[in-house]
C-alpha cells in the first residue's frame, strides 16, 4: 500500500534534520578535539621551554686545598692555603655574571683571612670557570697557638676548615639582564697531615643559597 505524501513528508523532514543534527555535532567534536590538542602543544611547548630558561643557582665546587708547610711546627711563621674552586653555570640558555666574589676563610669558626678572587667575569651557559687563590702573609691571621690547634687536629688526621664565598650575580636571558642578587656559598674541607686535601672533599659542591 503506497504511503500518501502528506505521511512521508514529515518522515523525511525529521530524518534530514536528525541527520543533520548529527552531522553538526561530529564537526563540533572534531573542532574541539583539534583545539584541545592544539592547547595541549602549546601547553608542553611553553612547559619545556619554561623550564630550559628557568634560572638554577649556579653551583661551587672545591677542587683542589692545600695547606704547604702544615707538617712543620713553626709553619705559621710563613703559613699560607691554596685553594681551587670551580664555578659552574648548569643552565642551558642563561649566562649568569659575576660582579664580584670574596672568600673568606674560617677554623673553628675563627676568621682566619679573606681573599677577592678575579676582577667580574662572566660564565657562559653549561659552562665552568676554574677559579685559583692563596691565603698568604697579612691576609693570614694564623699565630702560634692556632697552628699549635691545627696541629692537634692533624695527628687526630684531619684538619678542617670552612670556606665562605660571597658574590653579588645577575643571570642574562636572551640578550637581557636580571636584577643583582646576593648569593653565599659555603664549602666545607679537610687536608690529611700533609696538608692536603682528602679525597673526600674533593670536587664536591658547595652549600650555596641566595638572600
């Protein structure tokens, strides 16, 4: 039996508009599908970049201490420390500037001496500057009963000092310049009874905070 036009045409009006209906919410889902995908790129994108520019505190290490003439007895008379650190930048797109930087050198905290070390210098990124001093003559302050103490320590075998960095740093990001801060380091170290360092300290990294 043939179905009268006024039968089908309904029919087919609500079919064509469910069709279409369904057709308009795949395109929205796909939109929005191709949009968060987009949002999740550029949000890993703007993440890793994020942290390839995020400034790390620049690292101190000892390298190398040394104490000469520790094994005699009237060694203050001409007492002097040598001493290696290493300055290490760990960022991969920032150079961090030094304006300038002071050690001093303590015993049982006791100030013994202090030292600047090179003029400001610059480390460039996922790079090392190796940096040399000596604690000598008037910047020493090492008496008799002093050495009498590090010789104690020494035939308990060990002698140990502390040094205290202090640095005033900016970090370059792409061609510009961060505001100055204050950074302080402080590395810990111990000679045998020949003056010189133990292998334990060796190469190790120093405390370091900003304030």
């Amino acid at each position: 039996m043939l179905r009268s036009d006024s039968e089908s045409g309904p029919h087919r009006s609500g079919r064509f508009h469910y069709v279409r209906e369904h057709l308009n919410t795949r395109f929205l889902k796909f939109v929005c599908t191709i949009f968060l995908g987009f949002l999740l790129l550029v949000s890993i994108l703007a993440f890793i970049l994020w942290l390839s520019i995020r400034p790390h505190r620049p690292w101190i290490y000892i390298r190398d201490f040394w104490v000469p003439g520790l094994t005699h007895p009237d060694g203050f008379d001409n007492a002097n420390v040598n001493f290696h650190l290493s300055a290490r930048n760990p960022n991969h797109m920032i150079g961090v500037y030094y304006d300038a930087m002071r050690v001093t050198l303590t015993y049982r905290y006791r100030t013994l001496g202090g030292a600047k070390l090179l003029a400001p210098f610059y480390v460039p990124p996922d790079n090392t500057t190796v940096l040399h001093g000596v604690f000598s003559g008037s910047m020493m302050g090492v008496n008799k009963r002093r050495w009498m103490e590090f010789q104690a320590d020494r035939r308990r075998g060990e002698v140990t000092f502390r040094l205290k960095i202090t640095s005033t740093i900016r970090f370059r990001v792409f061609q510009r310049q961060t505001s100055r801060r204050k950074m302080h380091s402080i590395c810990l170290v111990g000679v045998d009874r020949n003056g010189l360092i133990l292998d334990r300290y060796k190469d190790r990294r120093c405390l370091s905070y900003f304030i």
